[in-house]
C-alpha cells in the first residue's frame, strides 16, 4: 500500500554516511526527529518509535502496569499479536465479540466487564474506526484503561481525532502490509507523560540505562526492561513516509468515494462507525447468508474475513491451546495469580463474530488506480449482483 522512492534512498544514503545508526548520536537524529513528526502528525504529546506494533502494544501494556492477575478485553477479530501482547506481560487476553462493523462490540464489552478487567484494546482493523465513544464511556464508568491497537489504521480517525490517540495511549505498526511502512517498526502515542516515561523505560532499557541523558527529566523510577528501540536506518525511511500519509489516505479515499458512487446504493454495505473516517483501503459488504456472501466473492476475487484464519480468533493455535510461553513459570495460563480468570477457550466462544466475519466480503483498494481501473472495479462489483 506504501509509495515509496528517491526520497526514502536519499535518506537512508544520508544516515549511511554518517554511520551513526544507534539511536543516540550525534548526526542525523532521525529517531529523535522521526518521534517528533509522529507528535506533530497526530497532535499527541508523547511518542516513541519502536521496532514493531507488536512492540509498541506490549510496552504500552507495561506502561499501564498490566500484569499477572489481570485480564485484558481483545476482539475476536485480530491478528494474534494484539493477544500475544497480552501474554507477554503475564496477563491474560479475554476474546470479546465484535459487532457488525467488525470491531469490537461495545454490548459484550459490557457483558464481559469484571473486577479483573484492567484494559480494553479496541483494534481498528483495516483501518475501519472502533465505537471509540461507546468504548470510552465503559472504561470511564468501570475506570479501566483503553490501548488502542491502530497498527492498521495509521492515518484513519473517528469523529475526527486520530486513531490511536482517543484512548489512554495508542500503538502503530509501519511493517511491510501498512498504509507507511519501512519494513518492520511501530509507534507508541500518549497525551499521559507517567505512561510515555513508562513505555520509554521498558522499551528502551540499555540506552535508557547507559546512553545519553534520556532519563533526565523523568519522574518515573527505572527498572528492567527490554529493546524495542527503532534505529536511524528505519527512521530515516518513516521521516519520508510520514509525509505521504496524507496523499495516500486521501487518494484511498477518493478511489472508495468514487466507487460506492458508481455502485449508487446497489451492493449492501457493513456498516461503519466513521466511513468518513476510515483510511479507505477497502469497501466492506455484508450480505444477509454466508451462502450469500461466498458466491459474491467468488465473482469478485475479494476476501471474506473469516477466511483469512490468522485474523480471527479461531486460528490463534499457541493461544487456543493455552501454549503462553515456552517455560512453564512464565506461561500467564499456569501462573497462579490466573488460575481464577477466564481463559477456557474454545472454537464456539464468539458465535456472533464468526456469523458476522461470515457475512462480509472485501473488496481491498489501491491508491493509485485510476478512472480506467476504478470503472472496471465498479462494473466487476455490480455484474457480480445480478
């Protein structure tokens, strides 16, 4: 989905000549600079650049002090890394349905609240915008966090604010499938300096320990954490990235506006939480069978969302098997502090979201196709309804 050209080379070729590729230097800054633009962009106060989203949603995990005894509310729908964050602090993911819109449901986060529940991590996949009103107002009433999980949804927003900055603290992914991308990297974003210090420390340990001053004006004590600490090579490469997030957002967009215009209401479209808001990368229809919603497809060359399995919860095999780490004192499922929560999966756990994942094809969408591609895709979709 990402452009990329001359621009990102040049830079890269910059960092290269400098060779200061550590964080901490002297010459290019471009982590340093890269956060920065990442603050700007989004207008947060706090950002770090970090090696995956997966990284990023596991320091700000720990950021929130989410560990053992605790239990975390994940969609069904996801990849397995929102889960495995969970499991990586030593807490334990509680799958949680999702609604028509295919992001978690606000109902069963509700139904599913327990004194144990610390965090919510809604996920705004394929950049389509979670309920973040509903979902706020339930962790504000059960003072419960909120990590938004917008590593795909880098650029989209609901009401307005960006994704990833509507909740206590959000994490991006820039890895090879993303609207920005430098291979592999991630993001942590908050408005809150205690969590920004937090996730720092942890996902930072030797260069916060030994490197620099980065722990100067800190009020939060140091303690043992790990390295998910980006470098000048994939910074310098997101530096160039950033700056075409918003021309290629607007292009998705403007190629999605166009088609539903030529379809004029004749496909059945899922719904959307902010179908202004969403990064416009795909176009969701929801048929009323799964019958129904395989022979589109089939018609089409589009995607149904159960069946891409890594997606969906019931194909998550390590966690589904209860299979939390390899040393048994580390695993979160046979850690003492919870063998009172709920981790009793099984394959039926989540009815409505497998009904739902069933009854919806994609139609993914490409920010440089033009008038020629965009008719040719809207005739594919409307021979395929008759």
């Amino acid at each position: 989905m990402y452009r990329i050209g001359q621009e990102e080379i040049q830079a890269v070729k910059e960092v290269i000549e400098t060779k200061d590729f550590f964080k901490v230097n002297n010459s290019c800054k471009a982590v340093w600079g890269f956060e920065e633009d990442m603050k700007k962009y989004f207008g947060a106060n706090y950002a770090s650049f970090t090696t995956s989203g997966t990284g990023a949603l596991i320091s700000a995990l720990i950021a929130l002090g989410i560990g053992p005894g605790d239990e975390v509310l994940v969609p069904a729908y996801t990849y397995i890394a929102t889960a495995m964050a969970v499991l990586a602090t030593g807490a334990v993911p509680v799958v949680t349905e999702v609604d028509a819109t295919l992001s978690i449901d606000p109902a069963d986060i509700e139904r599913k609240i327990t004194p144990n529940v610390k965090c919510i991590i809604p996920v705004h996949m394929n950049g389509r915008p979670c309920n973040m009103k509903a979902i706020t107002e339930i962790a504000k009433k059960h003072n419960i966090f909120v990590l938004e999980d917008a590593c795909q949804a880098v650029g989209s927003s609901y009401n307005g604010k960006f994704c990833g900055t509507i909740g206590d603290i959000g994490a991006f992914s820039f890895n090879f499938f993303k609207i920005i991308s430098c291979g592999e990297g991630g993001g942590v974003i908050t408005n809150d300096q205690k969590l920004y210090e937090r996730s720092c420390i942890y996902h930072d340990a030797s260069a916060i320990a030994f490197f620099g001053e980065q722990m100067k004006d800190f009020s939060e004590q140091g303690f043992c954490g790990t390295e998910y600490r980006g470098n000048e090579l994939l910074a310098a490469v997101m530096r160039c990235q950033i700056q075409k997030l918003d021309g290629i957002v607007a292009d998705l967009r403007k190629v999605k506006k166009e088609i539903l215009s030529i379809l004029d209401g004749r496909l059945p479209l899922a719904p959307d939480n902010d179908a202004d808001g969403d990064t416009g990368n795909l176009i969701a229809f929801r048929f009323e069978t799964q019958e129904e919603a395989q022979a589109f497809n089939a018609k089409i060359g589009g995607m149904i969302p159960l069946e891409c399995d890594r997606h969906v919860y019931v194909s998550w095999t390590p966690i589904m098997e209860k299979r939390g780490a390899l040393h048994p004192l580390m695993d979160p499922f046979r850690m003492p502090a919870n063998q009172g929560l709920r981790h009793n999966y099984t394959p039926d756990m989540c009815p409505q979201s497998l009904e739902h994942l069933g009854r919806t094809v994609y139609l993914f969408l490409h920010p440089d196709w033009d008038r020629e591609e965009i008719a040719k895709q809207a005739q594919k979709l409307l021979s395929a309804c008759n």
